[in-house]
C-alpha cells in the first residue's frame, strides 16, 4: 500500500531513534522526522535560547513545503512557538499541530504577549486534561474548540524491570519528579515522621535552601531506570504538587498505578481526572503540612488500602490511559484537519515512547 499522507514532525523532546506513531500507521503515512540535535558548532554552543530547536523547526517547515505535507506535528510548548514562527514566516500554509502542549506555569510579561501571538497560529493542541483545555483557551485567547483533550498514555510494558533488584533494602516512601513540586512543604512532614524513611528523586533546585532530615534520602537527576525502580519497590508514593492548579505529576502517577503502588497527591484539578472514583488514596491541600502528616501516617498504617488503591490504579491506566486509547484520540485530531489515517495494531514487542 502507498502512503497516501504526508506529516512533518518536529521533536526536541526525543532522541533520532523516536518514531512516535509511524509502526502504527507506516502504510498509509509518510513520515519526515526532525529532531534538536546540533548539527554545527554554532548550535552546540548557543543553548539560549536552544538555537538547535530553532532551526530543526525551520528545517521541518521547510521539508513540510518541498514535500506538500498535509500536516506539521510538533511535540511540546516551546517547539509549537517556534513551529508557529517558522510558518509565518516561510509562508507555510498546512495546519500545524501541537501535541503535549503543556505549561508547568503560565507565561507572563513579554513573553506572554508573543507566545500569544505565535499560539493563533497552531489549528489544534493536544492536551493531557479537561483543565488544561479551559486554562489555556482562556489564557491565550484561543477558541476552547481547538484544544483536544487526549489522555496521556503509556504502555502497560512500562516500566519493565521484572528481574531488577531494589536499588534501596528496606521499606520507604518515594517522592519522584520535579515540575511543579512543593519539596519543601513534604520535607517538613517528613521531619515529624522519624519512624518512617523516605526517598525523593528530584533536581537540586527543588530542595534548595530545605535541610533534610535523617529519615530523607534525597537523590538528584538519576537515570529514568533508576527512578522507575524506586518507585517499583517502594510502599507507596507521595506527589508534593504547588498549588490546586498544577498540572504537573502524570507521568509519575502513571509510574505507581503501573507499578501497582498508591499514590497520595495534593489536591489538584489535572491530577483528579486521573483519579478512577474508587481509587481512594487520601488527597492533600496545598502546602498543607499537617495534612501531609496524617495522610501518610494512614497510608503507611493501612495495607488493605494501599493493596485496593493499587489494583484500581493498575486496572484505570491500563484500560482507560492505554497507549491504544491515546492513539486512537490522536488520529481523530488529525482527521478533523483533514488526514483521514486509521489505526494499524502491530506486534506487541514494536514499542513507540510515551504518547
């Protein structure tokens, strides 16, 4: 069968070996990958703004007009600014798509006012929430009908460390992730709690400035591998979030529902769509650290309740969040720009990355 559709794709969050969607729909797509990788000396060495994604993007537009595609995807917030830039500039006219679009917080200033103005470019945005869709259609001024709500996705395979041993011995309680976190609230919960030992993996800025207790193991940027096995053996996660209006944490939460573990979270509008009904893990207010305290100490105290959250957690990501189910809602955004691709199930051991 020939390829009957052309798609442009940008990336800077992938390495040159991330296809996305191509094993599903290689029959009836032309894919024309392009990736933030420094091809000269000039993009290695200026990293602000990331002049490496910047002409990657122009690069992709620019095939995307040789090669008439019928779509240009790109894969975060950053590349559809640009993407959106390059098109008006190059005088691209196909729609362009702008999948995982996602703010950790809201831009402001100058930069709000151009980002605007670069946004009223993108026909359609995916998104991982129902919040999302209403924050950023009111922020930027966009029409609420072209922000698509697409569940995040990964796939039941991930993670896979069957034959991992723990990377700690003991029982723990983990806090994994750095967007939108609030350390410093959970660190101080943790001091009220002796008895218990905890592990948080994060960057360095996320504890700046908190002394950590004896009872903390706080580890800073460790391989993706290893992270997944903390989670994997730990009794449960916390997820420290800002504010209610955080939308940060998915991928996390995806990790422990994955791995079969509870997870307690603040209270947040984003994270609670991801919250099966019968999931029941206590949820904490914002900066709350009394309620951090006791949240913890009824989890910790409660095997029946982290053994019950775990299986519903597994059973809702696995059936709700399913790498399918994302795919699917996907090639439904591109149809309504025209692409008309259907669904290729493939050989279970051909994996693609997160959705």
């Amino acid at each position: 069968m020939v390829a009957g559709y052309t798609i442009s794709v940008f990336t800077s969050l992938h390495s040159s070996d991330w296809r996305w969607i191509e094993p599903e729909t290689q029959h009836q797509v032309r894919w024309l990958f392009h990736y933030a990788k420094p091809q000269s000396l000039l993009e290695r060495l200026i990293t602000r703004p990331n002049l490496s994604r910047i002409t990657g993007v122009f690069r992709c537009v620019k095939q995307a007009m040789r090669e008439r595609a019928d779509l240009v995807v790109v894969q975060c917030q950053r590349d559809a600014f640009w993407a959106a830039i390059a098109m008006r500039l190059l005088g691209a006219k196909m729609p362009l798509i702008a999948y995982a679009f996602h703010f950790d917080g809201l831009p402001t200033g100058l930069r709000f006012r151009v980002m605007k103005w670069a946004y009223s470019r993108v026909q359609r945005f995916a998104v991982y929430s129902e919040f999302e869709r209403h924050q950023y259609s009111h922020y930027f001024g966009i029409p609420l009908e072209r922000f698509e709500f697409v569940r995040w996705a990964i796939r039941a395979s991930e993670p896979d460390m069957e034959n991992e041993p723990p990377k700690f011995s003991g029982t723990y309680i983990c806090a994994v992730g750095k967007d939108g976190r609030d350390y410093p609230t959970l660190v101080k919960a943790i001091a009220q709690m002796p008895d218990l030992n905890f592990v948080t993996v994060s960057y360095p800025y996320n504890l700046a400035g908190v002394t950590i207790p004896a009872n903390l193991t706080a580890l800073y940027q460790i391989p993706m591998t290893d992270a997944m096995n903390i989670v994997k053996h730990c009794q449960f996660m916390v997820m420290p979030l800002e504010a209610e209006d955080t939308a940060c944490g998915l991928m996390t939460l995806f990790w422990a529902m994955l791995c079969r573990k509870a997870c307690i979270s603040t209270r947040s509008v984003s994270v609670e769509e991801y919250l099966p009904a019968n999931y029941e893990t206590p949820r904490v207010e914002a900066g709350d650290v009394q309620g951090w305290v006791e949240a913890i100490r009824t989890m910790s105290q409660d095997e029946a309740l982290r053994h019950r959250c775990g299986e519903v957690g597994e059973k809702f990501v696995t059936e709700e969040c399913s790498y399918d189910v994302a795919l699917k809602g996907c090639l439904e955004m591109f149809r309504k720009e025209g692409v008309d691709v259907r669904y290729e199930p493939v050989l279970p051991q051909i994996k693609s990355a997160v959705m």
